[in-house]
C-alpha cells in the first residue's frame, strides 16, 4: 500500500514537471483582423468589392421604397374609385412586403459576402501566419482581440503580416 502510494506521488511529480516545463516553453502570437482587413491591400480591395455591393443593394431597395411611396401618394390623393382603392390598398401592402424582405435579404447578403471576404483575406494570411510562428516560435496566434486585455508589442505580429500580404500583390 505504500509503494503505491510513493509510485502514485512519483507519478503526479513527474507529470508536473513536464507540464511546467511545457507550459514554460509556450509562446503565444497576437494578429488583429480587422487590421489585416483595413490596411492590407487585399483587404481594401475586399472592402471595395463589399461596398459595391452594398451600393448595388441600397439601389434596389430605395427603388422598391419609391414604388411603396408612389402608392401611398396615389392613395392619399382620393381621386380613385372603390375598387381602384382597394386594388391600389393591395398593391401597397404586397409592396411593403417585398420591400421589407428587400431590406432583410439585402442586409443577410452584405452579411454573408463580409464573411466569406474576411475569410478569403484571412486564408491567404495563414500560410505567412505559420511561417511567422514556426520562426518565431510560436505554439499559438490568437485572432480575436475581444478577448484580450493586453497584448505586448513583442508578441502582435500585425503590422509584420500586413507587410508581407502586401508583398505577395
């Protein structure tokens, strides 16, 4: 019972130790997004593209606000019949409808293409990312700087990815 005891110590002091030993070697990197995002040149160019896009959508949906507006002043003037009201009534409700899913697809689109530019920008970063991190010996990069509090100069490597995206244009 007591050699058990002693190779059960023996055991927890040796795993300890290498996980101290594990921990004391571990280095951690630090890349903003966002930065890559607006200062690379891919990045900007990723920006343009989803602000053309967004330009393309706010057309569609001020025209469909128009059709909503024209509608509603061919109703509040009162020079139509019964019917021509009501049909007109309908046609504004169906109007208001389509414009509301507009507005909600638009912003779901513009949503989604942010998403997949800020991957595509991201995915050509993470072969410099491995590279900075096999030289600099980094065990991890962390992305998400909502989460951290503070982050040493020594260990944010934005301004150096951002370089060397540049330079792969």
């Amino acid at each position: 019972m007591k050699m058990l005891k002693i190779s059960t110590f023996c055991l927890l002091a040796v795993l300890l130790g290498a996980l101290t030993a594990t921990a004391q070697t571990s280095k951690v990197g630090f890349v903003n997004p966002q930065r890559i995002i607006n200062e690379s040149k891919i990045g900007r160019i990723a920006q343009e593209d989803l602000a053309r896009l967004g330009r393309e959508k706010d057309r569609r949906v001020s025209e469909a606000l128009q059709e909503v507006e024209v509608i509603k002043q061919e109703l509040s003037k009162g020079l139509l019949s019964v019917s021509e009201e009501q049909a007109r009534e309908k046609s504004l409700r169906l109007a208001a409808r389509e414009y509301e899913q507009l507005v909600e697809q638009s912003n779901l689109d513009i949503q989604g293409e942010e998403r997949r530019l800020i991957q595509f920008v991201m995915r050509r970063a993470d072969s410099i990312l491995r590279r900075i991190a096999e030289e600099m010996g980094f065990t991890m990069i962390l992305t998400d700087p909502e989460i951290m509090g503070y982050v040493a100069p020594s260990v944010d490597i934005t301004d150096r990815v951002i370089r060397e995206l540049n330079g792969m244009m």
